[in-house]
C-alpha cells in the first residue's frame, strides 16, 4: 500500500475528484457488458482500436486483467444545471479524460507495464483508423472499463467509492492496474 502514496498523489495533482484503492482481484468481466457493446449502444463496436472486437476478446482480458493484484480508482464528478445538461456531462467528461490520459503517462514512470482502463472510447484521434488501417498510436491507445467487460459501479461498489452523487451530478469513472 506505501507504494500507491505516489500514484494517489500524482491522482490529486491532476485534479481527480475522488481516488481509492483498487483491489484488482475482485474485478469481474463479464459477457453481458459486452452484449451492450456488440448492440451499438455507443456506436464504436468495430469502429475503435479500443473497443470490442478488436480489443481482444473477454478471455484475453481476463488473462491480462489477472495479473494484477493492486491499482487505483480514480474519478471526476462535475455538476450539471439539469439532469439534460449535455454540455456540463460533455465538460465533466473531457476533464476527466484529459486527467486521465495525463495521469497515464505519468504512473507509466513507476509502474512501466500498468493498464489504465478509461471511461468511454479511445479518443486520442479525432478519428479512429479502426478497421481499415492501423493504429496511429498503439502505446498510447485506451481500452475503456466497459470493453473489458466491467460494470463500472459494482467496481465502485466493491472499493468503497461513490457511483452517483445525485441529480445535478455527473461522474466519470477510470482505473490504473500497477502491479
């Protein structure tokens, strides 16, 4: 645990709202999120490097996800005017994958083979070259918690971190695995 001081810290400087502990051996993967994703719901289901398919399959995720023991939580949560404030959810959003993009680099100093799970789709390109060409940038690329399969507020639930903050609330949730 003296080891994540560091991470925690770096998480504050970037200006996290909230950062927890992450026990990664109770992080479940499971099918149905993925079922979600494979029915368009966001619209990059084989259209991001980042996302299922192409992603890796669920036993491929499990089989890097098992390999970590600790990580962090890391969240942001904005306020909205109204629960239809789309340009307070949109603000909110880039702010935290902003932090978190940064935050990466950053724990990649300390922990060079960690896997940051976002929120969200990869959005490092204004426009994925998923599926006709190539990565442009495959080590800076993002999977997000949804592709790998895990439902983001049993996560939450299960490290004693907050999903929903109220009505006038937005959150977006994100992962480092360190070990």
């Amino acid at each position: 645990m003296k080891e994540l001081v560091k991470a925690f810290q770096l998480a504050k400087e970037e200006g996290f709202s909230h950062c927890v502990y992450l026990d990664c051996t109770g992080i479940e993967l499971k099918e149905e999120v993925r079922s979600m994703c494979a029915a368009g719901l966001c619209g990059q289901y084989g259209r991001n490097w980042s996302c299922p398919p192409v992603c890796g399959s669920l036993d491929a995720c499990r089989a890097q996800t098992a390999r970590y023991r600790r990580g962090i939580l890391v969240q942001t949560v904005g306020d909205l005017e109204d629960n239809l404030d789309y340009e307070g959810m949109k603000a909110a959003e880039e702010r935290h994958k902003t932090a978190f993009r940064k935050l990466a680099e950053r724990l990649r100093a300390y922990w060079p083979g960690m896997l940051a799970l976002g929120a969200g789709c990869c959005t490092v390109c204004n426009t994925c070259t998923c599926p006709d060409e190539e990565c442009r940038f495959p080590k800076k690329r993002l999977s997000s918690m949804e592709a790998y399969g895990i439902v983001v507020s049993e996560l939450c639930r299960k490290n004693h971190m907050d999903y929903y903050y109220g009505p006038d609330k937005v959150s977006y949730t994100s992962c480092y695995l360190l070990d």
